[in-house]
C-alpha cells in the first residue's frame, strides 16, 4: 500500500511544478528580514462542537511563547496568527486564505482536525503552503509534498501494543476492542496485519459505538474468548466504561489503549480501575523529566493556567515545536528563506526529537514523521515510561 502512497507522490509533484511560480510563495512570504520575524498561522475551533480542541491551540502558543522569550529560533522572533475555523472545513480553508493573503503566513502551524486539515490541501498545494504539524491522522498527510504530520497511524499504534503484549508480556490470546469508525477501523487493520504475521488469531475482536456507555455485551464476549489481554481503541470515556464492566464482571485481563488516553481526564473518569493499563504512545509520558516535557509543564502552568497539563496539551507543543525544528535547518542551510527550501528543510530532519516525541524523520516521497513508540503503564495516579521507544513492526508500518 504503502508504494501506491509513494506513487501518488510522483503525481503530486507534477501538480506542484507551478507552485513556486505563484507570487504567494515569493521570497518575502511571512518573513521580516530587518525585524527577524516569521510569520506562521493555525485554524483553531474557538467555536463549534469541539472547543474544548483549543487545549491544543494553547499549547502550540504557549510553545512560541516560550522559544520567543529564549532567543527564538537562532534569534528570529516566530509572529503565531492563530484564526477560528467552527471546526467547519470550508471556514478552515477560508480562514486559511485570508492568513495567506491577509497576514502573510509563511506556513501553517498545528493546525487543528482531520477533516478540516484536509479540505486545506488543495488551496495549500495550489500556492505552495507548507503545512506543518497538521493535527489529525489521514494516511494522506503521509505523501503530500508539502505537509509534514507528527502524529501516526492508529494501526502502528494499535500494532505496537500487540508487540508489547506477546512479545514484552508473552500472552498469546489477544482480543480487540475497537470504535466503528476510521480510528478503530484502522486499529483494527494493524492488529490483524501484525497477527497475520506472528501467526496466530484474534482471541474475540468487537466494535461499539463511540457513544457507546455500556461495555457489559462486549465484556462478556472477551471473557468467553479467554482472552488474556485487550486491546482497546476509542475515546478515554470508552476505556474508561470498559474497565468499569470488566470489574464488574470479574474479568482479570490485561489492557492496552491508545496514546490519548494516557491522560488525567481518564484517570478522573476510570479511578483506580486504570492503574496497570498500558498505553502505546508516540509521546513521552506527560511526567516525564525531559527537558522539552518539563518546558511543556512550566509553560502551561505560567501561560494558560486555567488548562490541564496532560497529553492533549503536550499533543499540540510537540507539533508546533515541528516548525522550529524545520525553520532552524532551513536557517542553518543557508538557502533562501522560502516556503520550497522550508519543504527541503524539513525533509532533512533524521531521528531528531521534537517535543514530547522521539526519532522523528521526514524523507522526500515519506512524510511519516513519527516512526517509533514506547510503551506507558498506569501507576500509582501517574503514567511511566516502561518500554523505551522502539520502531513500529516493519510489516504494518510498511503497508499501512
């Protein structure tokens, strides 16, 4: 699958062939030589179904903010024009020309939803906007020239707990839980990849709803399987629904879930039902003492107060922090300062640290940035890191 990505590439490049004739991807797009600012920008749901999604936007802010009041990058200023898009994704891509034309933008920067994300790629490619840290998962963020995307497909994920519950814990019979839309269904599709190729079956695998509140149908079916571990993809309320009928039927098994829900809101929602929960994930643990998630701490705590400190925040300062990386290796390249030799710039990036995230790489034709995961258990109210990061199973990643 994976080469029929790399070939929609070839067709991509040829689309892109015009861009850097547009006058929009001149010299002078965003970047202030005498002031040393660039100028980036996001579309953020301030309103709409979704505004709690502004947890993200203040992190990517309070990220800028942090490297602004630290020399920036290599001493440039980074101006972050952020703009309410409802969550609507033809006011994404309205609001997304007006930061072109209106401010100026030189990229995009953590721009927030799949859906919306993806309704800007057409505009973006048409004038050579880079779109960087794009917070969503669409397979086609993974070949587009021009977007640079942090966060994995859930069927890596998904394949990484598996790898850690036969390999790591040694448990054969697996089932899988997972929500009946795209996020599970990809799950799902790295589980049985990765089954596939260990050679052995699914003890049970169930969908449910994402409303769904009432796990006791598809606990019973997991218990009836003999099932020695489960694997669930869905929301933190799911996991934390699914372990509250688990308990209350007895069953002793152990659980695996995504990154996202590796999260004090889950803690909040499951009690200590969730220690012992492992939990695949792209992102170091939120207490973790690395520099990069230490800074993500103190700035959220001096910034946005008002916010939890949790995943979700350090979700969206990994991608802002994406632009720093690649407009600190367009700086030390010496070339130009243009949106093109930004898109060069970036696809230089090999096995570096950004944010909360580790070993992330980007390559011409191969935008998947996140190539890795660890593996983070529940403990004690808190979340450690209990398997360094290592590289997802060559036969999903390769074809998912």
């Amino acid at each position: 699958m994976f080469q029929r990505l790399r070939d929609s590439v070839a067709v991509a490049a040829l689309v892109a062939t015009g861009i850097a004739a547009s006058p929009l991807a001149a010299a002078d797009a965003g970047i202030d030589e005498d002031t040393k600012t660039v100028t980036i920008g996001a579309f953020t749901p301030v309103t709409g179904p979704v505004p709690f999604y502004a947890i993200l936007t203040h992190a990517a802010e309070a990220y800028y903010r942090h490297l602004n009041e630290n020399g920036g990058i290599d001493g440039w200023t980074v101006n972050y024009v952020t703009k309410d898009d409802g969550y609507d994704p033809a006011r994404s891509v309205a609001v997304t020309r007006q930061m072109v034309e209106d401010d100026g933008i030189f990229a995009l920067s953590a721009s927030i939803g799949t859906a919306t994300n993806v309704a800007v790629l057409p505009y973006a490619r048409e004038v050579g906007l880079p779109v960087v840290g794009p917070i969503g998962g669409a397979s086609a963020f993974f070949v587009e020239p021009n977007v640079f995307p942090l966060l994995p497909d859930y069927g890596w994920s998904a394949a990484s707990n598996l790898d850690y519950a036969v390999n790591g814990l040694g448990l054969k019979k697996v089932a899988l839980l997972w929500e009946n839309d795209e996020l599970g269904k990809s799950a799902k599709r790295g589980v049985e990849a990765y089954l596939a190729e260990l050679g052995i079956e699914a003890a049970e695998s169930v969908p449910f709803d994402v409303k769904t509140t009432s796990f006791s149908p598809h606990i019973r079916r997991v218990a009836n399987s003999g099932a020695e571990a489960v694997i669930l993809f869905g929301s933190n309320a799911n996991l934390a629904a699914a372990l509250k009928a688990a308990d209350l039927q007895g069953l002793d098994v152990e659980w695996f879930a995504p990154f996202f829900t590796a999260d004090p809101s889950t803690q909040k929602l499951a009690g200590d039902l969730l220690d012992g929960v492992y939990f695949s994930s792209w992102l170091l643990p939120v207490s973790s003492d690395a520099p990069e998630v230490a800074a993500y701490r103190q700035s959220i705590e001096a910034y946005y107060p008002d916010d939890p400190v949790g995943v979700f925040g350090l979700n969206g300062w990994s991608n802002a922090a994406i632009f720093h990386k690649g407009f600190e290796a367009l700086l030390a390249s010496g070339n130009e300062l243009t949106r093109e030799n930004l898109v060069a710039a970036l696809e230089t990036l090999e096995a570096v640290s950004v944010g909360g995230a580790r070993g992330v790489t980007f390559e011409p034709g191969d935008h998947r940035g996140t190539r890795q995961e660890g593996i983070i258990q529940a403990r004690d109210g808190g979340f450690e890191l209990v398997q360094e990061f290592r590289p997802y199973p060559a036969v999903v990643f390769e074809t998912q």
